[in-house]
C-alpha cells in the first residue's frame, strides 16, 4: 500500500471518529431526525441524510474558492443564527399544530402525503439552520479537507467518505432505534414525545436566534 493511501485511510479514520463526536450531540438534526421517523416513517428519514451529505459535498467544493473565509466571518454567523432560529421555530409549530390536531398519528392502511418541504430538502435547511454545524465546518471541517486536498483527491475522498459514514452510523442507529419503539408505543406517548421534540425545536431556535441578534448588536 502506497503512503499516499495509507495517509488517506488514516485520515478516513480520523474523520470518522470527529464526525461520530459531532453527529452524537444532541441539535436540531437529531429532533427532526427522530419527529421525521415517527411521523414519516425510517426511509424518509434515512432520506435527510442525503440532503445532509449533499450540502456538505457543496461545502468541499466551495472550499477550494476560498468559502471558509465567509462562513468565519461573525456577521455571517450571527445572520445563520436568526435565519436558522427562525426556521426551527417554524418547523416547531408546524409539528406542535400536527401533534395537537392528531394529524401526525398514522392511520393503519392510509397514505400519509409528503410535505411540500421533502427528505431532502429538510436535511438542507435543518443543517443549516445551526450555526454550530457552520462554525465546525469553518473551522475543524477546514482543517480535515485541507489536509485530504495535501494528500491529493483520494484524500479528500477518505475525509468526506469518512465523515458521512459517522452520519449514517450514528443516525442510521437512530432511525432504526425510533422506528422500533413507535411500534410499541401507545398514541399518547407517541404524542407526547413529538411534543418534548417540538419543544426542543423552539428552544433551539430561540437561542440561536437570541444569540445571532445579540451578535449583531454588539
């Protein structure tokens, strides 16, 4: 084995065990991922990884015309953090209203219609509505794809193979962990856990969003 491959395993490897520190902490991902399950089902779920994956596969490419730069930048951060306050307080409501009016408990037999705002999409903006998950990619992410780029394209391959495979790792445990206890579960537990995940959405946005405006007004 070439020390070129080596190097890139090794850095696979790192990328892996960041990626599964970073995915495990508790953030906004994580409730959607667990509300999508219930409400949606696993594959629909297992979908916002893709959009997760997608949007971080853009980062790459836009770190080679100098990206970083922008997302370390305070202003930017802050304004991620109103916009992404906003969002996750949006998508609270819209699962509290669903909960309360019974519209998310399924009904044996029946075709749950997808929502305007698909898998995909939502792994886009629920990812991006944390501005902690920007501020690691401008800093660690920047660090991992500078030394996959110094490594050559197999590299930078090993370091974006490897952290998505913590995502799907850590989450793929998730959705399957969720799926399995909402057949067990009684409706009104079932809707009581959306409401504590709606409930955690809000606390997410508002602190985001406190933060990003006390940034700003610094």
């Amino acid at each position: 084995m070439s020390a070129g491959m080596t190097e890139a395993l090794a850095l696979g490897g790192a990328a892996f065990l960041v990626g599964l520190s970073g995915a495990m902490v508790p953030g906004p991902f994580l409730t959607v991922t667990i509300s999508r399950t219930l409400t949606r089902g696993p594959a629909s779920a297992a979908l916002m990884l893709v959009g997760h994956a997608l949007l971080e596969g853009a980062l790459l490419v836009g770190f080679a015309f100098g990206l970083q730069r922008l997302l370390a930048a305070p202003v930017v951060n802050s304004v991620l953090g109103i916009v992404g306050g906003a969002i996750l307080l949006w998508l609270a409501f819209g699962l509290a209203r669903d909960t309360l009016s019974g519209a998310t408990v399924p009904v044996p037999g029946a075709v749950t219609p997808e929502p305007k705002l698909g898998p995909v999409i939502q792994g886009v903006t629920v990812s991006l509505s944390n501005p902690y998950w920007t501020l690691w990619w401008a800093t660690v992410g920047v660090k991992l794809a500078s030394d996959g780029l110094a490594i050559g394209a197999v590299g930078v391959a090993a370091f974006f193979i490897g952290h998505q495979m913590a995502d799907v790792a850590w989450y793929g445990l998730v959705i399957a962990a969720t799926a399995r206890g909402r057949r067990i579960l009684p409706d009104r537990a079932y809707r009581v856990l959306l409401g504590a995940c709606a409930a955690f959405l809000v606390y997410l946005g508002l602190r985001f969003a406190i933060a990003g405006v006390s940034s700003l007004s610094a």
